[in-house]
C-alpha cells in the first residue's frame, strides 16, 4: 500500500472515530438533559467532525515544517 492511500485510509479513520465518539458522548449523553435527543446527536456529530479535521490538520501541518 502506497504511503498516501495509507494516509488517506488514517484520516478517514479518524474522522470516523470522532464522530462516533462525539455522536455517543456528546449527542446521547446530553439528549435527556436538553430534551431532545435529535439536535443533540446533530451537535454531537459535528462536534466530532470537527474535533476530527482538527486532529487530522495538526499532524499535516507538523510534517510540513
């Protein structure tokens, strides 16, 4: 496997894994808090995408300087 589909298999992991955590912690977690259990999955999920691309521009930005 060549280094940049490798690369690229690594980012979409960690996208993945963020959502998921933030669909979970974020949007299940805090739905019977704020009584609705939909626009806290939708925070939770983009929570985690967010958390995500952040995560995946640090690490490029490291390598390039």
């Amino acid at each position: 496997m060549s280094k940049k589909k490798a690369k690229k298999n690594s980012e979409q992991g960690t996208y993945a894994l963020c959502v998921t955590t933030g669909l979970i912690v974020v949007g299940l977690g805090l739905g019977p808090l704020l009584g609705s259990v939909l626009a806290s999955s939708a925070v939770g999920v983009l929570t985690g995408g967010v958390a995500g691309y952040l995560i995946n521009n640090r690490k490029s930005s490291r390598k390039n300087h």
